[in-house]
C-alpha cells in the first residue's frame, strides 16, 4: 500500500479545517490515497472535490508560498527547454522566472519529490512558488505550441523518411506502375487475347489466393484458446490499485460535443484509478462547440484539455502526435468519442503487458458495435467487424504475421511510442500503419479479450467516407512498406510479407477489381455472348467459376460465423445480403483511390451521433453523471 | 463462361465410375431431321418415357439420352419401374439429321442377372420434342425449319437451274417452291445486295488459311469451287450459293454455317462464327474484308491515347514528388 507523506496529510487537515472537505472526504481521500498510491491532489480532483485551482490555492496558503495563475502571470519563454517538457510534465514543475538573480521555479506538485527534482536541476539557489494542474499543461502548450505542431507533423518524415507516406509514391514505384502500364498496353496492342489471358490468370489466382488466405486466417484464429483469457481476465482482478501505473488516455475529437457525456460516462466506470488516469482530450483550436460541450459538463477538472494548433494535415494521428507530448502514463491508450470500453480494459491490458515479453509494444482489444440492430448496415458493420476483430486479427497474432491495428482502443507503451516517432499524421489509417512499423521495428503486436464499442454508421455516405477513407489508408500503408521489399521481407519475414500484403493489399485490390468482373459475369448473363470464351480457357473458366461460387460462398459462410463468438445468432442471416456490402466496399474503394491521388491527407471525417441508440446512449450518460 | 454445353459435355465426360461397355444398351436409336420440324421454330427439349425392371442395391439400371453422342440426360432407374427422361437442347449439339440415342447400363456388371436387368430396360412411346421458336443467328442445320414454311429462289441467268434444286433438296425438300415469306436462296456469282459474306470474292483472290498460317485452299482452288454461306442481316438470313465451275454431286447442308464443294460433293463445312479463329479467309495485301483492320487500328489508338494521358498524369505525380530532404525546413521559430 503507497503511504501519506507528511505534505499531504497537513494539507488534508488544512482543508478540512477550513472547510473544504467534510471528515467523511477526509477519510475517503486518506483510503485513496492509500490504496491507490497518489498524492491527495490526483485523489482530491479525480472526485471532483476541489478544483485544480482551489485546490492549488489552499495548498499554497497551507504552506506559506505563493500561488500563482499561469494564464495571468505566464513563465518566462526562455527559461523553458523543449526537450523538457516531458520532465515537466512528469513532474508538474518547470522554470516561471528569474527574480533577484534566483530562479523562480513553479510546481503543481507539492511533495519532497518536486523539489529534489527542482534542486537537482536548477540547484539549490531556487524559489519554488505553487501553481494549478492544468495551469502547467496550458502554459507548456501555449509555449510550445508550435514546435510541438511542427514536430506532430514532421518528425516521422523527418527522421525515418522511408515509413512515412508524406511522399505518396516514390520515383521507384511510379516508374514500375509506368512500365506495368506500358507493358500492358503494348500487350492488349500487339497480342490483345494472350494479354488478357494473362490478366485475367493473374487475377484469378490472386482470387483464389485471397480466399485461402482468409479462410486459413479465420481457421487459424478461430481456435479460441480460453484459458489464455480467463488467466488474464484472473491476473486483472488480482492486481492491486496501488501496483498500476499512470494510464495516459488519449480522446482526439473534432466537432462532437453531442457524444461527450458518454466517453464521460464511459471512462468513470473503468475500473482503474481515476486519479492515476491521465485523461486528455485532444481538440483542433477553434473547435468551440466541443469546448463549451466539455465545460458544461464540468470535465475540465477530471479531463485535461489539449488545443491542438491549425495547421496541415489536419487528421487525427497528428492531434494524437501533438497531445503525446504531453502524455504522463507508462501506457496510452485510444478511444474515439463514443466509444464505450468494457470496464476491466485497462487492467487486462496492463497485465497482458506484464505477462508478455519485452518486445510487445502493443495490446489490441476488439471492437465492436452497441448499435448492431439498428438497420441493414449497421448489422453488417457489426458482421464486418466480428469478422475482422473476431477471427482474423487472432489468426493474423497466431501465425505471426503483422497486425494493423483497429483506429481506437490500441494501448500502447508510450516509451516505444515516442522511440517510434509515433504516428504518421500523412497515413489516414495510421494505427494499421503503426501496426506495421512496429513490427519491422522489431516490436510484436498483442490481442486481449476485451471489446470496446462504438456507434456503427448508420448511413450509406456517412459509411462510404468512412471506408474510402480506410481503403485509402491502406492504399497508403500498402504504398509506404512496399517501397523496400527486401527490407520487409528481411524484417518481416517471408510469411508476413506475403500475409501483410495479402490482408491489406488484398482488402483493396479485390474492392476495386470486384466492379470489373462483375459487370463482366452480368454482361454474359444477360447477353450469353460467347464473346468473353476466347479469354476464358476451360482451365481458367473453372477457376473463376470456383473462385465466383466456391469462393464467395466461403466468404459468406465466414460471415456467417462470426457472429456466433459473441452468441448474436440473429445476425448471422444477414450474411446473406452481403453482396450489396460488397458493392459499397467496391464505391468507397474506388473513391478512396482516386483520393489517394488528389487528395492523399485529407481525413474523410466521420460524422457521429447519428444513431438512435448514441442518443439513448446519450442521455442515460447524463442521467448518470447527474446522479 | 459456364454454359449449359459445358454442363452436357461435363456429363458426358463423367460416366459412373466402374461402369463396363458389356453392360450398355442403345435401346432406342431415332433420327431427328431438323427440315421436318414445324415452320419457324426450334427443337428447344426432348423427353422420353423408360421402363424397366427395378434391381437391388447397386445392381439398378442407370438410362442415358445422347444427341450426337452427347449424353444430355441420365438417370437412375432406381427402385422405381419407369422413370422420364427429359432435356433441354443446345442448338449447337444439332446437326440437320441428328442422331438421338437412349440407352441403359448397369454399373459394375459382371453377372448374367445384371446383364438382364439393363435389357429389361425399354422406351416407352417416341421420344418426343418441344418447340420453340426460332432465333436469328443460324447455321444451315438452324434454317431449316425457317425454309419449311416455304422457300425464294433467286437465281442469276448465267448459273446453271441444277444449282436451286440442289439447295431446295438439301434444305427444304418438302416445302412449296416460291412461296412468298419463306427463306431466300441466293444463287449466283455475286454476293446478294446488302449483305456482306463471311468469305467475300469481291476483294480479289480469297484463300482459306489456318491459324497456324497454312493455306487450306489456295484461292485459285477455292475460285473452281462452290461455296454456299450463310448470310445475315438482323433477323433476315439468305443462303448465297456461289456456283462453282461444276454443279456439286449434292449439297450436304448438315451443319456449319459455310459449307465448300467440289464435283464429287462436300469438301468442308465449317462455322465462321466459332472457327473463325481456327480456320478464316485471307485477302490480298491491304484488304480489310470485315473492317478488323480498321478496327485493330482504332483500339490502338485508343490504347495509345490512354497510355499517354496516363503517362503524363503519372508524370505530373512525379513532378509533385518533394525533394528528398533528411529534415524539413527549418521553420521560423527556430531561427
């Protein structure tokens, strides 16, 4: 159990004595405290007792120091060091002034720790005066805002050049799509029925491919090993609040104050020590709406809020870039707005982290929907997605092939995090190009048995930008780990080369050469013109004619299992109609490419809060949180 | 493209495993003449009743129905005594007299007992034929029953009169000459107005040549020969007789669409619209008979136009393309 140091005990009788906290507060903070191992501050705010700044205040009157308002009396610029923000932050005390030749050093942490760290780094000729929490962060942020946004935005491209898509074709890869392009011109020029013949061998063993591959996946991930989850789920519930670490979590939105109350809802009942929760909501300055949402809730106390600069791209994973500088956990995590993670999530992850070997750098939990029966799309997103988290992922883990990560509910540990550059803000899907690097970098990519669940998209344009959006980040993905096939081949593995170009590649290339051949079959059906028999030779008609019904078959099957992990049988049927799925994938497919080449970063933005059950969802969050 | 031809050949090809030769019965052999079916129309299905002594276990008698040796139906007798065989008929298994077989075997027989049970097997009343009506596309097999309801006559001055009885003896013996609507026969050294002819004789000398390039007929050998070709213009087909330097012993219509002959009777017939690509006439240098020429040099073209906007939009990629930096800029800040 973590003991009360002497500091926080004298506060804690100060602010009872003056009528702050109520003895019952008093003993409860003292239990936190304890159980937790914080200081009375984290405990304080996480119960929403006091406010940062009274908090702050009082600490100071405590003490005889001077409290000062950052936003007011802001530090002096040029004291402050950017390679020390983090320290900062950690510690919550950095460099205000220079007064009477001494240095003037500020600290929202009052405690012997704070000022060994202000001795050690700027001797003892120091003054320390107090200030609020958050007055630390907003001032760190205003400083550094625009380095911090450059650096968001640059430093992948800066110093790994070859795993960043800010160059989205290089020279080699547009030559060799030249002379592909050539070669088949000349083909269907010169020798117009082999050329096809050709193609189409190549297609229809890249069909045949594809069905295997999946199918072995979902074989391979469907062999559920329930012991390894109920062993970790047992290591959860045995680790003690005391031994957790600072869990950072990192909330990027852009105009969504309707779904605040639920992540808000949401995140207090993760069973994880609020006050060892480092919450941080990550919003584009000028996003007022989202602001004044956050206010109203009174999440300012809990929530820190990051403003992240205007500047290009604006997509998520550079918001996430910018508010990593100022993450204080030992892990991170992400969750979209409306997300709803299961309670045990964090707990599960870290005792996945502690049980796994060093080089797992990254935990994914599954995802899913609250919002699956709401109409025909929303129940085949949820097929979809059953499909993809359910089995696939699991089969990618068990036969060692690199994992994209899923867009929120990835954890990580921020120290690899940072060594790792972080995201790359020109990748629209930048958690799957993550998962990718990492697993060149050296480090492997986990899976825990927990779900998070999000709004599934309630309307076909809505869902189309979405998965234009995906399919041009794999595009994307697929385009910047091409680029050195030995060295992916080399780092990767044979294995994952072939699986990673199969997944994600495969994912694209069948939704955009699906319109082709369909139009191709219908046009034959209706018209029975022997017209396409020149380029269909028997061996090759009877592969597309397995590929065709063996293979979508299969397909549809698959879909049809996976619901069944998670016992919503009543879906299942719906596998069916998937062909219309298929269509939408082949328009967002078709949409996200023509994209990749006029518009490469710009973020498609899905809208949420557009389903009946987020605003149920909604309201029962704030009939919660009035409670 | 799957079709149902390659269903039929598909079963043809398949006979059950074990099945001996010893064991097979034609029990019934008909003759289909595709000239006797009813005015404009097309045998589209057969059907076929079968009797027989049911057998045990394995031992039961399998019946089969073939046109032209493509099996088209097959059954198991089973426990049952009689069973219908029925199918439908692709056109293009039909010749102008086509052979339909009904036969029985037992699988794996080796006994007398077995042997008896496919002899039991017999055809219960005529195969019987479903109609339906008749399409455009033709060969001559197909026209036939187009010819019934009655058939024109066209014949040049300078072609001998033997040529048109030999037509109407082939194709329709039976129907009314000059009757007004009925199919058109064409018989002359020049190729009917309005219609363009599979081999033409207008462009100069014409050779038969193989895909592999082999000439076939050379074109003086072809010029000495009588060559009778479907024509079509949408639905209208006519059948052009180009006279040789001898009227043919007969002509022997039975299938293709383009049939060749000398004194002695048929040399060759073949389809122009499926072995064309095996076997197509070849003009003099600079001909283009069926405008592919033209056709191959438009596709090009196309293909040219396209291959340059695509190069020069992967150009203007290229051209976009950053410099590659090892650092950015550095920005204003850090001045």
């Amino acid at each position: 159990m973590g003991c009360l140091t002497i500091g926080d005990s004298w506060t804690a009788d100060f602010l009872v004595e003056n009528g702050f906290l109520s003895l019952a507060q008093f003993d409860e903070a003292l239990d936190l405290m304890e159980q937790w191992d914080r200081s009375l501050s984290d405990v304080v705010m996480s119960r929403r007792w006091m406010t940062p700044q009274d908090f702050h205040r009082a600490a100071a009157r405590r003490f005889g120091m001077t409290f000062v308002n950052l936003q007011t009396d802001p530090p002096n610029e040029t004291l402050l060091i950017e390679a020390e923000v983090e320290d900062y932050m950690r510690e919550l005390t950095m460099p205000w002034r220079v007064q009477d030749g001494r240095m003037v050093v500020v600290t929202a942490h009052l405690g012997p720790e704070s000022v060994l760290y202000a001795r050690r780094r700027w001797g003892s000729n120091i003054d320390m005066v107090v200030t609020a929490k958050f007055d630390v962060l907003w001032s760190l942020q205003k400083v550094f805002s625009a380095r911090h946004s450059h650096r968001a935005v640059h430093e992948l491209a800066d110093a790994d050049p070859e795993m960043s898509a800010r160059t989205v074709f290089t020279r080699a890869q547009l030559l060799v799509v030249w002379a592909g392009l050539t070669l088949l011109c000349l083909g269907l020029g010169f020798a117009p029925t082999p050329t096809l013949i050709v193609v189409n061998t190549i297609t229809s063993v890249f069909y045949l491919g594809n069905f295997v591959f999946r199918g072995v996946l979902v074989w391979a991930g469907g062999r559920r090993s329930h012991d390894r989850h109920r062993a970790l789920a047992m290591e959860a519930r045995l680790l003690r609040d005391e031994d957790l670490p600072v869990y950072t979590v990192l909330v990027p939105m852009f105009r969504e104050p309707e779904v605040l109350p639920i992540l808000a809802g949401a995140l207090r009942k993760l069973d994880y020590p609020l006050g060892k929760l480092d919450i941080k909501i990550v919003l584009e300055e000028g996003d007022d709406e989202t602001i004044d949402a956050a206010k109203r809730l009174g999440l300012e106390g809990i929530f820190e809020i990051v403003r992240v600069p205007p500047s290009q791209p604006q997509t998520k994973p550079k918001a996430c870039n910018y508010a990593l500088r100022f993450a204080r956990g030992e892990y991170l995590v992400i969750f979209d707005a409306e997300d709803k993670p299961e309670p045990d999530q964090l707990r599960k992850v870290v005792a996945a982290f502690r049980r796994s070997s060093p080089d797992v750098a990254c935990i994914q939990c599954r995802l899913n929907y609250f919002n699956a029966s709401e109409n025909w799309l929303t129940r085949m997103f949820t097929l979809d997605y059953s499909l993809w988290f359910d089995l696939m992922l699991p089969g990618l883990e068990r036969l060692g092939i690199p994992i994209p990560l899923g867009g929120t509910s990835n954890h990580f540990k921020i120290e690899v995090l940072r060594e790792l550059h972080a995201w790359d803000p020109f990748n629209v899907t930048e958690d799957a190009d993550l998962g990718i690097r990492m697993t060149q970098k050296g480090y492997r990519v986990g899976l825990v048995d927990s779900t998070t669940y999000e709004e599934a998209n309630v309307s076909h344009a809505n869902w189309v930008r979405q998965r234009s959006r995906w399919m041009k980040g794999y595009m994307q993905t697929c385009l910047v780990h091409t680029r050195r096939p030995l060295h992916l081949m080399k780092t990767v593995g044979p294995l994952g080369t072939l699986g990673f170009v199969s997944f994600l590649g495969g994912t694209v290339l069948s939704g955009l050469l699906n319109p082709i051949f369909w139009a191709v079959f219908l046009f034959w059906a209706v018209t029975q013109t022997g017209g396409f028999d020149i380029v269909f030779p028997p061996m090759l008609l009877y592969t597309s004619m397995l590929n065709l019904l063996i293979g979508n078959g299969m397909f549809i099957y698959l879909m049809m299992l996976a619901p069944f992990r998670r016992r919503w049988v009543q879906l299942a049927p719906y596998a069916l109609t998937v062909m219309w799925y298929w269509v939408l994938l082949s328009i967002a497919a078709w949409k996200g490419a023509w994209q990749l080449v006029t518009r490469p970063f710009y973020w498609e933005k899905t809208q949420h809060g557009l389903s009946k059950f987020t605003a149920a969802e909604v309201s029962s969050a704030l009939e919660e949180q009035a409670v | 493209m799957w079709t149902a031809l390659h269903l039929a050949l598909l079963a043809g090809a398949a006979t059950p495993s074990g099945a001996t030769e010893s064991a097979r019965i034609v029990i019934r052999r008909d003759v289909i003449d595709l000239r006797d079916l009813p005015a404009r129309s097309r045998l589209s299905a057969l059907t076929v009743d079968v009797h027989g002594r049911a057998g045990s276990g394995v031992r039961q008698p399998w019946v089969s129905m073939a046109v032209n040796g493509v099996v088209i139906a097959r059954t198991w007798l089973g426990r049952q005594d009689s069973v219908t065989l029925r199918a439908d008929v692709d056109e293009r298994l039909l010749s102008m007299r086509s052979l339909v077989e009904v036969a029985a075997y037992v699988p794996q027989c080796e006994t007398p007992y077995c042997r008896a049970l496919a002899a039991s097997v017999r055809v219960v009343g005529p195969v019987r034929q479903d109609y339906d009506a008749a399409r455009a596309d033709a060969t001559f097999a197909h026209l036939a029953s187009r010819y019934r309801a009655g058939l024109t006559l066209l014949q040049g001055p300078d072609v001998d009169p033997a040529f048109g009885k030999l037509v109407r003896n082939a194709l329709a013996p039976r129907a009314r000459p000059l009757a007004e609507g009925g199919g058109l026969v064409y018989v002359s050294r020049q190729q009917p107005p309005d219609f363009i002819a599979p081999i033409r004789f207008d462009l100069g000398p014409v050779s038969l040549v193989r895909q592999d390039g082999v000439t076939v007929i050379p074109p003086d050998m072809l010029d000495r020969l009588t060559v009778v070709q479907v024509l079509r213009t949408g639905d209208h087909p006519v059948i052009w007789v180009r006279p040789g330097r001898d009227v043919p012993r007969e002509l022997d219509l039975d299938s293709g669409d383009i049939g060749i002959f000398g004194p002695s009777g048929r040399l060759m017939a073949f389809s122009y619209a499926s072995d064309a690509r095996t076997l197509h006439p070849a003009y003099g240098p600079g001909v283009d008979a069926d405008g592919s020429q033209r056709t191959k040099r438009i596709w090009r073209w196309l293909l040219l136009i396209g291959w340059a906007a695509a190069s020069v939009g992967l150009g203007l990629v290229y051209r976009r393309l950053p410099r590659r930096v090892t650092a950015t800029e550095a920005p204003a800040w850090a001045a």
